[in-house]
C-alpha cells in the first residue's frame, strides 16, 4: 500500500507530529511544498497548522491529492486552541468547509491536536497579526470570551507548547484498518 504524511507547518508543531507519526507508522513525511504525491497513492495524511482560518499548505496540495487514487485521507489540524472544546472543534470544522469540496470534507477522516506557540519566534507579521487578534480579544465584554478567545489572551507573549505524540495514537490506530 502506498502512503504518504504531509505537513504544511510555520513553526513546528505540525512537522514535529507528521514526523512522530512516520516513525510510528513507517510511511514518509514530508514537507508540503517539497511533496510528490504518487498517482496511484492510497492513504494520504495530512498535518496542518491552523493558520487565519486556514490548514497551512492544504490549499496549495488540494490539486495534487485530487489526482490521486486515495482510498483513505486523513486530515489533522494542529493549532492553539483546546480540541477538547466542542466550539473549538466547531470553528475549525467550519473553517475546513471553506477549504475543502464538499466531496473531499465528507470522505476525509479528520483529527484535531493541539500545538503551541513561541512568540519570540514569530514573523514580524505574526506578531503584528498576533498583537491585533490579542487587543480586540482582550477588550471584549466577558460574557463574549470563548474559551479559545480566553486561552489566547491567557498565552499571549508566552511560549507554551501543548504536543501531545499520546494523540496520535487513534491516527495511527486508523491508519492500520
């Protein structure tokens, strides 16, 4: 069977799980924007980075992975926010529903891990984007606070790292059906 793990990933938290899983699984990790996807490939993963709404690289890789004979693709997005919060998990399905055809949403298996954050390792325009989110976040009636809204502002300027390799157990789990 062929397989392959890619990762689209700004800072490492998304490579670092895309590479635990290769180790676990034997199959390939490999960035998005070096991936060559064989044709006849049957299992596809892929490990994003939640980034302004958007699953980092999967955009660009979406073409490729339609080209292929894919009998089983597994999304997983890494980000901040708590993935044991239900509204959490609601907004980045949502978000994944822009990003995906309906078809591809509906046949992909998809997986949610938590990352981190190293502020002192962000782009400018990071920061910059980082800083706006914090200040409109931070003056919001608390009755408006979600608990993702709350858990930027408790982690802004931090460095925190949330991986959890444990997490990727039930992946791999799938991936030897």
């Amino acid at each position: 069977m062929k397989a392959i793990i890619i990762y689209g990933s700004n800072y490492g938290t998304a490579r670092r799980y895309a590479e635990e899983l290769s180790k676990k699984t034997d199959i390939p990790a490999t960035s998005y924007d070096k991936a060559d996807i064989p044709k006849d490939c049957e299992v596809i993963v892929y490990l994003g980075g939640l980034y302004a709404g958007g699953v980092k690289g999967l955009k660009e890789t979406l073409p490729a992975i339609c080209k292929t004979e894919y009998k089983k693709f597994v999304i997983v997005t890494v980000g901040l926010a708590d993935v044991e919060d239900a509204e959490n998990i609601n907004n980045i399905r949502n978000a994944l529903q822009n990003q995906l055809s309906a078809e591809v949403y509906e046949k992909a298996e998809i997986y949610h891990l938590r990352g981190g954050i190293d502020y002192s390792k962000l782009s400018f325009l990071h920061k910059t984007m980082m800083k706006l989110l914090y200040t409109k976040a931070k003056n919001l009636p608390e009755d408006k606070k979600n608990a993702e809204v709350r858990a930027m502002i408790e982690t802004y300027g931090k460095q925190v790292d949330f991986v959890d390799f444990k997490k990727l157990d039930v992946i791999e789990q799938s991936l030897s059906r």
